[in-house]
C-alpha cells in the first residue's frame, strides 16, 4: 500500500510542477518573449568596443563587414563605396555594416 501511496505522490507532485515549468517559457497572452540584445560595435571612450549578449570586450583586431565596409581598431571605416569616416563617442556599426551616428539614433 505505501508503494502505491508514493507513486500517487509523485505523479500528484509532477502533475503540479511541469504546468508552472511551462508556463515560466511560454509569454501570457498580451506580452512578449524578451527580444535578444543586437550585436554591434561602440565608440566609447576612443576605443572601439563590441557588445554581444548585452557584455562590451574591445576589439582586437580590424574587422570587414559582409556588405564590404571595414573598420579598424581606432574607429576608421571605409564603407563599400569607397567613403571614409571616423566615429566619434557613441557611433555605432552593426554587424551587417550599417552604422548609426550618436545624434541619429536607428528607430
């Protein structure tokens, strides 16, 4: 009788516990999911910084973009076409080449 006294609370204890471990990864009607951080590189403080996943590391070597732009450690890029610039504090490039200037922030 107490086997079946334990395997009526184990089955009573998951019938109660898995529900609610769904519903923490399901969003409620009206809300939803938490949208992952954008990737992108930073001017801050005269370096340039990459945030990923919300952490910010310098970066450590020139990169290029899959659209041709390229930027270097100390914040030159040469875009596809040929023009150049350097950002200032604040400046932003995502991943896919495209930049954001700190007094044109992207909508």
């Amino acid at each position: 009788m107490s086997r079946i006294a334990g395997l009526f609370f184990i089955a009573l204890f998951l019938a109660l516990v898995v529900p609610s471990i769904r519903a923490e990864e399901t969003p409620k009607p009206g809300e939803t999911a938490p949208q992952p951080k954008p990737e992108f590189l930073l001017m801050r403080d005269g370096k340039m910084m990459h945030s990923k996943d919300g952490k910010e590391t310098a970066l450590e070597k020139d990169m290029t973009f899959p659209n041709g732009t390229t930027l270097s450690v100390d914040g030159k890029v040469v875009f596809a076409g040929g023009r150049k610039k350097t950002l200032k504090d604040g400046d932003k490039m995502y991943m896919d080449g495209r930049e954001e200037a700190m007094n044109n922030p992207r909508p």
